[in-house]
C-alpha cells in the first residue's frame, strides 16, 4: 500500500460551512474497480482535513490487492478522529461500500456501522448531494453531478477524466507497477521515461517510471475530488438559509400602498442572511409570483430583491397583505349544524334551540365561521386560526394584526415556511 500526503493551500476558510469546529471535520472521496464490494475493490481512498491550520490531503493507494484489509482498516482508524465526515453522495455508494468492506473484515462496528455514524456525540456525516440537490432550480442547474457543482462554481480541473475512466488506468498501473518491482530488482538496465507533470511530495520520492505517471493520473483525479468537495461546502450556506440561519428585520415602511388593486398593503422585511453575495446574488431573481385562485386575489405576488450589504447578501420580501371575507372551518363538522340564513354554522349544543327548518347538518364546505378583516398568506397551518375561502385550499391565511403580537422566533419561523413555499424547497 502506497500512502501520500500534502498540503492544499488557500482552502482554510471552507471548513467553516457547518458549525463543526473545523479541525473535527473530515472530507474524504473514494475510488473502487466496480460497484458491487462483493466483487471489486477500493483501491483509493483520499480525504482532506484541517492540521495547524494548514489544510492537509492524505491518499491511501492500494497498489496490491491483497493489501486491502489494511487500507479500510488504516482509513477507519484515522477517520475515527473526526467528528463530522463530508461526503458527496455517500451516502448512496461510498459509506455502504466502506461498511460492508469493514464487515467482511471484521471491524465494522468499530469504524462504520450506521450507529455510529448516526450518533450525535460521535461521528455524524453530511452528504452535500443529499442536501443541496433541493436547491437545483435555485442553483439552475442541469444536473446535480459534482462537476456540475463546480462549473457553478467557477473551478476548473486539471483533470478531465471521469470515474469510469480510471478502472483502466489503474488495471493498466497494477500491471506496470509489478513488472517494474520485478526489473528493479533484476540485472537488466532500467529504462528511461518522461517525467509526469504531477507535482506531490510522495510522488516525488518515486522513481520516474510510466507506472508513476499512471498513479499520477489516478491521484489528481482524487485530489481534485477532493478539492471541489471543499469548495462546494460554501453552497451548504443555502440550506442553511432554509434551515433558518438569517435574522428577520421590520422595515421602517413596515406596511405601505401597493400599485395592486386586489393587494392594497404590502408587510416588507429585510432578511440578513450569510449567504456570500458575489457567490449567491445571481440565484434570488426580482420576482416571485404564485397564483393562488381564490375569489379575494387570483395571485399572490412576492418580490423577492437582492442586495449585497457588506460581503453577505440581504433579502428584502414584500408580502401582500389580503383584504376581506375569510372562513374558519371546523374540523368535527359532525357536531355542527349550518344556518343558511346566517350563512355559518354553530355547535349543535346550541343548534337544537333553533328549529329544523332553518338548519341543516354541517357538512366539511359548510361548516365555518366568517371573518372580515385583513389577513397574511401562510402555505402550513403554523398562526392559529388559520382561515380560508374554500375548505379544499391549500393556503391558509391569518388575521394581519396577529403578526405584531408574534414572537421573533415564530415570526422567522413563518418567514422560513414563505421562503420554502416561494422556492418550492421540500419542508
């Protein structure tokens, strides 16, 4: 087994992305020679982690198969002194192929199993493909590949190659590797090849052979696997957006005259948020409108106008403020009987008083109560009462009044919901 080591500079600053202490974050990227653990190997294994504040990349390189054992169980033993492991897309292939790699051997319950992995005092582990791809509309990308992600980016590789590339470089590699072994130590002159374009101090210390220029290949391939991973950990800042990491801001013009007939009142606040402005100002556009039909507002439009303060992008959201007649539904429609007359429905505790001809059981449509005033659109249930037009609409709303008595922390919360509904990002 073949061990590399060297420092990646100028990507300090990345580690910060989680609320993890950064040198307890562990970045790592995995190559194999096919799918299956059953029938195949890993013969690469590369992270990233912070060390006296120099960013270091260690690669385990299996140049002999029977080695294996060695290289999952060296690789568990150093992950095991990390608490958060980074990953993109583990979760479906890298962490179940290193768990039943480490079952086979015999150590899995010390260094992969799923409980310790999902144990908060221990090791957790982020996977960024998992968490970002709700974001690929915001992102506006085609796919959620990772060299899609570092295209957003702006990062360019040295490396062109894709995954399945490199099985044959490395059967190819295996082979070289074994027959140099064997002309290292045979009487025959040694021959004389070109010097790989690669530089890493390991690799420094081999001699110049065509094996080395092909681990080489194989080795930049992971190191700039690793290297985008880092860099795509700044985007983790959008789902913590969603998640709720931004302070809300009553503007001074809290509540002011809209152009639109049917929303005479726009509620605007200011969302300071952390998310990067150079980096994210291109994904928020303008405006944001979503139809809603009903009889009140047959749309509901929000703007949604970025603007950089400082080095973090500040949000500002207008929300309409809805003025006229909704209705507050009950839900044990049962015990209820509507009144035509006064077109409302009342408990049948109190109905039984009035006489038959002037009620009727309530049924889901007909069982409420009317409120006039003005109201504010909310796409869960979260401010009680929550009120409708038709018992079937998926947008509730709440009296506008209720919003100053709400506390700072129910308002963002209700902030967040209009965000992920605007943005059609998954609860």
């Amino acid at each position: 087994m073949l061990h590399f080591k060297q420092v990646i500079p100028s990507f300090k600053e990345h580690f910060s992305a989680f609320g993890t202490p950064a040198e307890k974050i562990l970045f790592f990227d995995i190559e194999t020679t096919g799918f299956s653990p059953e029938c195949s190997y890993v013969y690469l294994i590369g992270c990233a982690f912070l060390h006296s504040e120099t960013v270091v990349l260690r690669q385990w390189f299996l140049n002999d198969i029977t080695e294996e054992r060695a290289l999952v169980q060296e690789f568990g033993e150093f992950s095991s002194n990390f608490q958060l492991l980074v990953h993109y897309n583990g979760t479906t292939f890298d962490l179940p192929y290193l768990q039943k790699k480490a079952r086979y051997y015999g150590f899995a319950e010390k260094y992969f199993s799923r409980e310790i992995l999902q144990k908060k005092e221990s090791k957790q582990q982020i996977d960024l493909y998992r968490v970002l791809s709700p974001y690929k509309k915001i992102l506006n990308l085609e796919n959620m590949r990772q060299k899609s992600m570092e295209q957003f980016l702006g990062i360019k590789r040295e490396d062109t190659l894709a995954g399945s590339d490199l099985l044959p470089i490395y059967t190819a590699f295996v082979g070289r590797y074994r027959y140099e072994s064997i002309m290292r130590d045979s009487p025959r002159p040694k021959e004389n090849l070109p010097t790989p374009n690669f530089c890493d101090a390991g690799l420094k210390r081999m001699p110049e052979t065509s094996a080395k220029m092909l681990l080489s290949v194989l080795l930049l391939h992971n190191r700039e696997d690793i290297m985008g991973l880092i860099s795509i950990s700044d985007l983790f800042a959008l789902h913590r957006l969603f998640d709720g990491d931004f302070t809300v801001e009553k503007l001074d013009s809290f509540c002011e005259q809209s152009p639109e007939e049917k929303s005479p009142y726009l509620c605007k606040f200011r969302l300071n948020t952390k998310l990067n402005a150079a980096l994210f100002s291109s994904c928020f556009p303008a405006l944001i409108t979503k139809q809603i039909s009903t009889d009140i507002a047959d749309t509901l439009s929000l703007s949604f106008n970025p603007a950089p303060a400082n080095s973090f992008l500040s949000l500002l959201l207008s929300v309409p403020v809805i003025s006229g007649t909704l209705k507050y539904f009950f839900e044990n429609y049962r015990d209820y009987y509507y009144l035509p007359m006064e077109d409302c429905a009342i408990h049948k505790s109190i109905a039984q008083f009035i006489e038959k001809a002037y009620r009727k059981k309530a049924t889901k449509e007909t069982c409420y109560q009317k409120k006039e005033g003005n109201f504010l659109p909310q796409p869960e249930e979260f401010i009680t009462p929550a009120l409708r037009l038709h018992t079937k609409d998926r947008v509730s709303f709440f009296e506008y009044d209720t919003l100053f008595s709400l506390s700072p922390d129910r308002l963002k919360t209700w902030v967040q919901i209009l965000l992920k509904w605007l943005f059609e990002v998954p609860a």
